[in-house]
C-alpha cells in the first residue's frame, strides 16, 4: 500500500517537473518580454540592461534551476505585467475559476446523466435522435462562437442577463465569491453553460454507452426474468453500475474544466485564471504564464493521484498487481 | 428481432465479388438502416468534394491576391460588387468572394485535421503497441505522459507546440511552416486517445499462445503483433480517428481565435471564422454565417459518422 | 405661517440645486485593457497613463487639439538669461488626497524618481542635469544643453507627494526585476481630480470626485467605474445591453452600426498615429525572397512602384471603414514639421507600377515575407493583407506573417523583418521624436526603430543638432530638410493616421483625445 503510494507521488513528482520544464522551455519562444515591458520611448541600452537585470541573458539551465528553486517554495516571482506577485495574483483569481468549474461540471453532469439515462433507455425514438445529434452541434462548434452567440441572444437582444464579468461579489476572507448575490448568479450563467457543453456532451455519451452496455448484462436479464419493476432495475441496479466509472471520469475532466477555461474566461471576461493566462500571453509575462502550467499540472496531479489511491482502495485486483511489482 | 432480414442478407450469395461482400456486410446493413448516418455522410462526401475540387469549381480564387479587388468587399449575398462581380454568398472585408473563401478555406482545415489526425493515428499506435508489448518502465513512461496529455487540454497543449516551432523556425520561414506546424501541435496534442486504446488491445494479445510460439521460432513478435493487433483495433481506431477528425477541424478554428493559424492571406474556416466574429454587431452577418455553418456541418458530419461507426462495430450495443 | 412657508420654500430651492450641483452621476467606462500599474513612473504606456491622469496629475497637459495646457504648474518658460534652464510656476492651494500640501519639494522629488534608474519615464528626462526648488511654488529644471522642447516631454510624467513616498517606502520606482512589490503598484496619493475607491486589477477599479481639487469647476461624473473588458465583440455586447456606459476601443466596423442605433452615439476624431510599411535597405539580398544576388528594396524604382501601387483611399474605405486620414508622409499633422504639401499622395497607377518594376530589373517581380501584428494597431492585420492584394498585381507575391504584437515586436526589435508594418505615436508632438527613432542610424541611444537599418551620416547630424537647437525658425527649416531627404530616399511608406472612436450612451458628451488619454472630467450629461 505505501510503495504503491510513494511510487505514485515519484511519478506525480516527475511529472511536474517535466511539465514545469516543459512550460519554462516554451516561454523562451514566444516572445520577448522586454519589448512589451518598455515603451516606444526606450532605447536598445535599455532593452540590453533590463534583459541583464532580469536575468535573461543567463544560461538556460541556471534559469530554469533558478525557476524551480523558486517555485518549491511557492514563489514564481514578480507578473511583468502589473508588477505584483504572482502567486498572490493566481489565489485571487483562482475563486472565479473554480466557482465557474464547478458550476460547469454540475451543468455537465445533471444535465449529462439525465440525457444519458434518457437517450439509454430509448435506443430507437425520435428524442434520442434529436438528443444524440443537437448534443453534437454543441462540440461542432469553436467555443468562443458559443460565448459570443449567448452574449449576443440573452444579453444584447433579449437583455435578460449580463455580457461580461462576475457581478457583484461577496468576500468570505480571502475567498472572492459570486454565489451569494443575485447579480453574481445571473452572471455564472451564460459563462458556465459555455463551458458545460463540451463535457456535458462527453458525460451524456459515456453514460449512454454504459448504461447500454450494463442493460445488456446477464444479471439485468435474470433481474427481467425475475419479474423486478422496470423502474426498480433501471434506476435500482443499471444506473448504479453506470455511475461509478462516470463519477471517476468526471472527477478526472474537473481539471480539465479548469484549464478548459481559458477561452470562455476570454470571452465573458470572467475574472479567473484562465483569462489572466490569456492577458499574460499577449505582453509574454513569463512568471504569470510558467506558474499558471506549473498550476493547472498541480491540479491534475492531485486528482489523478486520489483517483488512482481510491482505486487502488476499492479494487483489490490492483492490489494484488501491485505486490506483484507491475 | 433485427436479425431475420440481416441473416438471409449475409447467407444468401455463397461467392460473391468483394463490392457485394461489402454491400451485405453487417456495416453496410447498419448503414442503410439509419437515415441520419445517410443524410451525414452526403452532407460529409459533397463537403469534402467541395474541398477538394475548389481550384476548378470555385468561382474565384481568393488564395491569389492580385485577383482580388479591395472595393468588392462587403458586397452582401447574390448581389454585384461595384466592379460588376457577382457574389452568390456575398464578399468579405477584403472583397474575397465568401463561397470560394469557404471552399479553398474547407480545403485547408480538412487538410490539416486529417492530415493531424494521421499523424496522431501513427504515433498513438505505435507508442500503443509497444507500450502493450513492452510493458514495464516503458509502458510507465508512455502511459504516463498519456494521461499528461489527456488531462491537458489539447488546445492548450497546440498553443505550446505552436509556440516552441515559433522560436526554432527562422521568422522569415515561419509563414511556409505554419500549416505543417498546425499539424504537428494538432496531432501531438491528440495521440493519447489512441495510443490507450492499441495498449489494451495488444495486452490482451501478448498473452496469447501464438506470440510465444512466435518467439520460440525466431520471429520477431513485435511484428506479428502488429498483424495480429491491427485488425482487431482498427475499428476502434477508426473511431476515434474519425471523432478525432472533427475535433482537429475544431482544434484548427480555436487556434486561429488565438491568433495562431494558418496566414490570413490563405484562411482556413477556423481563420475565416475568427475575422467574421469581428463584423458580428455591424451588419455583415455573411461573412460569419456561412463560415460558421459549414464548420458546424462539416464537424457534425464527420461525429455523426464517427458515432455511427462506433456502435456498428460494437455488436453488443446493436 | 409666512415664514414657515418662505422657509420651505427656500430650503426646496436649496435642495434642488444642490441636487443639481451634487446629483451623483456614475460612469461605467469599459476599454480593452487595465492599467499596469499605478506607480506613475514605473510604466510608460498609453492605458496607464490614460487611467492615472485621474488620480495624479502633471505640470502640463495637452487639450484635445494637442496644445500645451497649464496644469500644476501655471507658467513655463526658459529662464532669461540661460537657456539651459526651464523655470516652472506651481499652482498654489493644491492639496494631496491625503491633505498635505503640494509644493515644489513635491515636484523635484517626483522628476527625480522620474528620471532615476528604475524608472520606465527616464528617456523623457534624459537631458535634465538637475531639478532645484527655487521657493515653494517655483521649480528650476537645468538641463546639460539648451532643449527647447523640454515641457512637451512631460505631458505624462505625474507629480507624487513626497511625505507620502517617504512614508510608505515608494521612494524609488518598484525594481520588479529584482522581485520586489511596491506599495505605489496599488496605492495612490495624486492631487488629481479623483480619488481611489477600490481596485480589482484587470476587474474593476472605482474612482470618486475628490472634493477638494483645485479646479473651480466640479466635473459632473462624481464616480467611475473603469472596467477592462478584452474580447471586442463583448466589450460593444457590453455597451448594448446596457452594462456600461462608454467604449473607449470601440473597432471601426461597429461605428455605422453603433451611431445608427437608438440610445448609442459615437464621437470620432484623428489619433497622432501614423500606420506605416517599412523596408530592409542595404545591399545583402533579403532573406525572405527568391531573389538572391540582390536587395530589391535597395533600388528606388521598387519603392516608387510599391508606393504607387498602395491605394490608400481603398484601404480607407473598406478596411478602416472611412475611419482613417490616408497620409502621403510618416508623420500625423498634429506634429511640428508636416505640411499638406509632404502629405499628398499620388493616385494609384498599377501600370506605371508595373513599368517602374521592370525598368529596375524585376518584371516578373519577386516574393518577400510581410510581417504585420495583428492586435496592435486598428485592423492592422487587414490593411497588411489589403497591400499584399495590390502587390500581387503587379507580380511581388507577399507571404503574410501575421503575429501578435509580442511576438511581431522582438523581430523587428532584432531586425530580422524585411518588410513589416508599424505604427508610431509621437507624444512630443515633434518631428524629432520621429527622426530619433526611425530615421537616425541604429545605435545604442538612436534608431530603436529603425528596422530596415536606413543609414544616412548626414542625416544623423541633422537629427542630432535639433536637440539643442534653440533658434526655432532655424530648427524648423532643419526640420523640413530631413523630411525632404526622407521622402526622396522612401525611408518609410506611410499608409493613413488612425482615428479613435469612443462610443457612448447618447446622453454622454465626450470628444475624442489625440494621445487616446480622454478625461472623465470632460464628460458632460445632456
């Protein structure tokens, strides 16, 4: 159980670092921060000695070491931007992007389970048709076309809900929270179904396919031919069986809801972490974006990680292949 | 209850050509039997024409600049530009005709989304199969950076591609390269999918008593694997090739919003779709409408074939 | 009974013209993106600036016709018997946020923080020697040479208190590089017209009148609410329905539909922003053509036909919408030096075009790469691809790299681009500023900008000597000959002058700025 453990966090451990590395390589690549950080009024000199003062002009690894170094202890430096500490910038704004994750994923996996079940049940009607293939008009679309068409129906033409932003919000100490005003809710709406979409469609298709899958089993059969109620096997043993690797699934896409963020952040200029990635890109503020990477690669670890432990728990078959040393 | 009319089918003419064969496959029976698959794959094959034909069939050729006159733009739906030029699907703000736009653009997003999406067959087979075969630290190393790659949005995982090709292109070469850049970052960000797939399928086969034998005789097994596994995860593969597909086209269009895509000289529909969202609220609804439509139509297609594919060759789900 | 009644009567006179006066008017203003910082030094650029001429304020200003107005200082001018020196008045009974008094210690201590190392102002100062409080409302400014055009430089270098730094440690411009933060970057003490409520970076930041600025009259927004919003097609779904009430970038597309849509009105009016395509001179060939043992762009043929051939009445029209002053030099007339005479423009002549390309040897053309951003400047990316069409006629095929301004930027920084579009703003209002950067030879201090690496000795020697010329009809005369050798050598071709637009709820009055930097104070209600 512990070798299993420690094995996973070595590789959690790598893992990270090979995305920081892989996060630190790009920065190198996608422009020069200089430029943006000084003015038309600026002379070579001066681009020569703030590249000198940031350290851009030392060896790789002596920065990329520097950077890590850094980052152990929670410290990714100063935004180039707006000139504040970054990892203070990303808790700030980290509130707006989990509310709205959240919100998306309860979206996602209502709605998805319900259709699921729904389209599940009735293989061959209309509904299922229209279900399985509206469902897919919403990934044929690019996501900020989905944003600017909702803005454009519900708030420019029927003005029945905010364009843009988070509303008013409410401070419960450091946590920034929208879900206590009624402007804050109307706000998440349009925001979170955007980004609901994508995994509501995903989620609806996989519990489709399961629970297709487990009415199929022998076990429902015999439940059939012991005269059970419909309802009392659908929704008593099929579902049940459905659900646990849907929840798994949908654990595991929470981050990336999170990351998935970026363009409808961008769209409804919510004020999360993904936009600020998106602003950060466009002036190459490098902390801003290597700690964002470094941020969303954290998430992911640790889910992947309590997923992989609560398997390891629940399955006793992994168990055995653990001792077994693969 | 389906099987009557599908059993007399496949029973009836004992040798046939392989058209027929085809024709009285179980694919093809499922085929004939769902309208909506029909109605995609017409709206997929006359699409994918299109594309393909645009040099001889569009009426203009908005890739070459000297044909293009800027006073035609925004010349709405079948009307005529001042310079007498006709416009079935109206120009767009540099008086390219939006027809041909959206033909040449189709021509440019299916070639980079299949053409990524090969590339992401090719490496996640591959990396599958040996990671299957192999096991061990190998089959760690590659299943692990999977789930990196699963776990990261792919979109997020292209901008990074696209970034690092930027800084080690020469910049006076970087505009030739963008499409084949496109296709790498594309299908770099989308092998994972089946590269988990092949792995499963090719655990299950080393067990098998063939690919011992192979190796007590001297053959290399990784190859008899290859012909043993291939046939029976290419439906699988084809699957999510397919969804895959649809997804690169998609892929393309979101890196274009971020300004990363192919040159605005040469759009592909992700680009035209991106400098029509500007002429949203000002009236011009064409040159985003038409765009935006056959994007949607072209992805739709291509998930609904995918989708049907995926239960035809799932017996247990027919 | 009567004078109870009077008395009513007069307190309902009383009250409502205090509710004339103080009715509370908010402004929701919405532009693409939020201010830096508010350390006033720390950054030069425009946003920046724009937000924090409401909190702090400066010697001089500009009106929106681009003149030189009195702000916290009331005269300006060279002292009698140097010319080295500028003298400056101050105001007196301005008062900070904080109560404290404004006086000249104020002003030498913040043109010292603005010209010190970590300041990002420093290049606008750099030929002060020394700033000295003469009294408490007199500042002498003495500079290494004479320089005649010092105040236009200091239209954005703000004015901080100097208790205040010192007691909240802001004495020096925030060294991010070394990893500090500052309590300047979020904090603000200015004797500006309104005072920080509260800020959200990149979210929300709220201002209110200050009650006692010096001005005599109260400007009729009593709170702002700035709000950046990026996405341009959010930022007028924004303004539409009713979520904020004036779009300061507002793209030239939407305009028509704006201005013909009930309850919403657009004002425009010219930016100082010349839009302007540049070459690579010199005689190594280009690295971008298929043309090997020569530099194409070296022959002046090829310039005159690639001049002629750019229509820029077209570009006006359908790209910028009728929203651009095409240009025929690369300078805006806001600037001492241009003349209609240098700004006309021939009409475009594609055969004389064609002509004038084989005569220097090309009558197939040749292929060369283009680089443009595509987020900097008003459809920057769609008036590059607009040219690449009318090259194409007369046979130079263009590639089109089209790249966000931080990746366009380091390119042209490198001179790496052989052919690239650029703008320029010029807040001095001088010609100098334009020669400095683009004309002059590229060296450590000159030429920044000059991309296509244009060298001309004697010109260099010219743009040097109108730093500390003070005989102005002799420096204007220098002026006008470096523009000539400039437009006969086609340094640089000059497409159109931008023009801002702000949008706004039809009963809000607010005239276009031409440095973009609009005051809410200039707002008025209907």
């Amino acid at each position: 159980m512990l070798t299993f453990i420690l094995r996973r966090l070595l590789q959690s451990i790598v893992v990270m670092l090979v995305v920081a590395f892989v996060a630190f390589l790009i920065f190198r690549f996608v422009g020069d921060p200089v430029s943006s950080m000084l003015g038309q009024d600026s002379t070579m000199a001066d681009h020569e000695q703030l590249r000198e003062r940031l350290g851009l002009n030392d060896p790789f690894y002596l920065q990329f070491f520097r950077f890590v170094a850094n980052a152990l202890q929670g410290e990714f430096g100063i935004s180039y931007r707006l000139q504040q500490p970054v990892t203070q910038l990303i808790l700030e704004r980290l509130p707006a992007t989990i509310e709205l994750a959240f919100a998306s994923a309860t979206i996602a996996l209502v709605f998805g389970i319900v259709l699921g079940i729904y389209t599940a049940l009735r293989p061959r009607s209309l509904e299922t048709a229209v279900v399985m293939t509206v469902s897919l008009v919403g990934v044929s679309l690019p996501t900020f076309l989905i944003g600017i068409g909702l803005i454009y129906v519900f708030a420019v033409e029927l003005k029945m809900l905010p364009s843009f932003g988070r509303g008013e919000v409410v401070n419960l100490g450091w946590w920034r929270t929208g879900l206590l005003t009624q402007s804050g809710l109307r706000s998440l709406i349009l925001p979170a179904i955007t980004l609901s979409l994508f995994q509501l469609t995903l989620i609806m298709r996989l519990v489709r396919a399961e629970m297709l899958e487990v009415l199929r089993t022998d076990y429902i059969r015999f439940a059939r031919a012991r005269g059970l109620s419909k309802r009392a096997i659908n929704f008593g043993h099929a579902l049940r069986n459905t659900l646990v690797p849907v929840i798994t699934i949908a654990g595991l896409q929470l981050g990336s809801v999170i990351a998935f963020a970026i363009i409808t952040e961008t769209v409804f200029q919510w004020p999360g972490v993904g936009s600020l990635f998106v602003n950060s890109v466009q002036v190459v503020d490098v902390p801003v974006m290597a700690a964002y990477l470094v941020f969303v690669a954290l998430v992911f670890v640790v889910i992947n990680l309590i997923v992989d432990i609560l398997y390891f728990l629940v399955d006793p078959r992994l168990r055995d292949g653990a001792k077994s040393g693969r | 209850m389906t099987d009557l009319p599908h059993n007399s089918e496949r029973t009836a003419p004992a040798k046939t050509s392989r058209l027929s064969a085809f024709l009285n496959s179980d694919l093809a029976w499922s085929y004939r039997h769902s309208p909506v698959t029909i109605i995609a794959s017409i709206v997929a094959a006359t699409l994918i024409l299109m594309a393909a034909a645009a040099p001889w069939i569009a009426p203009y050729n908005p890739f070459n600049p000297a044909t293009l006159n800027l006073m035609d733009g925004f010349t709405p739906p079948n009307s005529k530009s001042m310079s007498g030029n006709y416009f079935l699907l109206g120009s767009d703000s540099q008086g390219r005709d939006v027809l041909s736009t959206i033909m040449y653009g189709s021509r440019v997003s299916l070639f980079v989304g299949i053409s990524a999406t090969l590339l992401a067959m090719v490496m996640g087979v591959g990396l599958g199969l040996v990671a299957g075969y192999a096991g061990g630290l190998a089959d760690t190393i590659i299943m692990r950076v999977a789930d990196v790659q699963l776990s990261f949005p792919a979109i997020l995982i292209a901008l990074l591609v696209f970034g690092i090709a930027r800084g080690l292109i020469p910049p006076n070469q970087q505009e030739g390269a963008a499409v084949w850049v496109l296709i790498i970052a594309i299908g770099l960000a989308n092998w994972a999918q089946f590269a988990r797939t092949v792995r499963g399928a090719t655990m299950v086969e080393r067990q098998k008593d063939y690919v011992a034998a192979a190796r007590i005789l001297g053959v290399n097994p990784f190859l008899i694997l290859l012909r043993h596994v291939l046939p029976n995860v290419m439906g699988p593969v084809l699957v999510i090739g397919t969804i895959g597909l649809a997804l690169a086209i998609i892929e393309e269009a979101t890196l274009s919003y971020l300004g990363v895509g192919v040159p605005p000289t040469q759009p592909s529909l992700g680009t035209l779709i991106r400098i029509g969202q500007q002429f949203l609220f000002s009236g011009e609804w064409w040159i985003l409408f038409f765009p935006a439509i056959t994007l949607v139509a072209l992805a739709l297609s291509v998930n609904l074939l995918g989708d049907w594919l995926r239960d035809a060759l799932n017996p247990r789900l027919r | 009974m009567h004078s109870t009644l009077a008395r009513i009567a007069s307190a309902l006179l009383v009250s409502t013209a205090l509710a004339g006066a103080a009715h509370a008017e908010t402004v929701r203003w919405a532009r693409a993106s939020d201010a830096l910082t508010l350390d006033p030094h720390s950054q030069n650029q425009g946003v920046t600036h724009n937000f924090n001429h409401h909190i702090y304020e400066t010697l001089l200003d500009r009106d929106t016709d681009g003149n030189l107005q009195p702000r916290l200082a009331t005269e300006w001018s060279v002292k009698a018997d140097d010319p080295t020196v500028w003298v400056f008045k101050l105001r007196e009974g301005v008062k900070f946020h904080d109560g404290a008094d404004f006086t000249a210690e104020d002003v030498v201590f913040s043109l010292d923080r603005a010209r010190s190392e970590g300041s990002n102002m420093k290049q606008l100062h750099a030929e002060v020697k020394e700033v000295v409080a003469i009294d408490d409302h007199t500042v002498e400014v003495r500079m290494v040479g004479p320089s005649p055009l010092y105040p236009n430089n200091i239209t954005n270098t703000f004015i901080m208190d100097k208790g205040w730094s010192e007691a909240n440690n802001v004495v020096e411009v925030q060294d991010f590089a070394a990893g500090e933060t500052n309590h300047a970057v979020l904090n603000t003490n200015g004797t500006g017209p309104y005072r920080l409520q509260s800020r959200e970076v990149d979210v929300r930041s709220v201002l209110a009148a200050f009650q006692d600025h010096w001005a005599e009259t109260k400007p009729a927004v009593t709170e702002i609410v700035y709000l950046p919003i990026a996405d341009n097609a959010t930022r007028i779904a924004a303004l539409l329905s009713g979520d904020v009430d004036i779009v300061q970038d507002v793209p030239v597309q939407d305009i028509e539909r704006l201005s013909s849509t009930a309850g919403f009105k657009v004002e425009t009016g010219p930016e100082n922003r010349i839009i302007y395509f540049g070459y690579r001179f010199g005689e190594e060939p280009l690295k971008s053509s298929n043309i090997k043992d020569s530099n194409p762009f070296n022959n002046p043929l090829v310039l005159e036909a690639m001049h002629l051939v750019l229509d820029r009445d077209a570009i006006k029209r359908v790209v910028m919408r009728g929203q651009s002053v095409p240009a025929g030099v690369a300078t805006p007339p806001f600037v001492n030096g241009w003349t209609a005479e240098l700004d006309a423009y021939p009409a475009p002549n594609v055969e004389r075009a064609k002509e004038l390309l084989a005569e220097a040897g090309y009558p197939d053309g040749f292929t060369v790469t283009l680089d443009t951003p595509n987020n900097r400047y008003v459809n920057d990316e769609a008036v590059s691809t607009a040219y690449v069409g009318m090259l194409g006629q007369i046979g130079i095929k263009v590639t089109l790299a089209s790249r966000p301004v931080a990746e366009h930027s380091p390119i042209i920084l490198a001179n790496q681009s052989d052919f690239y579009l650029l703008g320029w703003g010029v807040p001095t209002f001088d010609s100098a500023y334009i020669f400095n950067d683009l004309v002059h030879s590229k060296t450590d201090k000159h030429g920044t900008y000059n991309v296509g690496l244009y060298t001309n000795p004697e010109l260099d020697a010219k743009i040097v000597s109108l730093g500390t010329e003070t005989d102005l009809d002799k420096r204007n005369a220098t002026i006008a000959e470096i523009w000539k050798t400039v437009q006969e050598d086609r340094v640089l071709l000059p497409v159109h002058n931008q023009v801002l637009a702000y949008a706004m709820k039809d009963n809000i009055t607010l005239a276009v700025h031409p440095e973009n930097q609009p005051l809410m104070t200039d707002v008025a209600f209907d």
